[in-house]
C-alpha cells in the first residue's frame, strides 16, 4: 500500500504565522499556569489580533455566525474580540 500525501493538506510549520515575539508573549502568559500576562505593545496586539481573525475566519464558528448573523453582523462582532496594547 503506497503512502500518498495529500498536496492540500499544510505543515503546521509552513503555516506558523507567529512572529518570535507573539510568541513570547504568549509563552510568557503561560509559565503561571494562569494565562496572565503584561500587555503587549501596540504593534505585538495588531500583529496578535490580524492573525486571529484571519485563522478564526477559517473555523467552523465564523461559518456559523455568518449563517446566524449575516456576514456584517457577524463582521462587527468579530471586530468587537481583540486583544489591547499598551496605552490603548
């Protein structure tokens, strides 16, 4: 039986958006067990918040929305889910 790939499916690695300081903010948060961290600068927070909507865009739950709400409904909630930088 031959081991095929498949071509569309992605590495995780070829896939990794996160710059190192995203995700030293974010292993920082975790070495309390508490997920609490200093927030991040405003650069780090647009950086941190253009990258979820763009992978929250791909799950399930966006499809669902966008079925329960509409797409600009569920635009503006999207909008309303972000992480805040220094002196925001």
């Amino acid at each position: 039986m031959s081991k095929r790939k498949n071509k569309n499916k992605k590495n995780h690695s070829d896939t990794n958006d996160f710059s190192p300081e995203m995700m030293e903010w974010v292993l920082q948060g975790m070495d309390d067990g508490t997920g609490s961290t200093e927030l991040p600068s405003p650069e780090l927070a647009e950086e941190i918040n253009s990258v979820f909507v763009r992978e929250f865009k791909k799950s399930p739950m966006w499809k669902g929305m966008i079925a329960d709400f509409g797409n600009e409904e569920a635009e503006e909630m999207l909008k309303q889910i972000r992480v805040k930088g220094k002196n925001e």
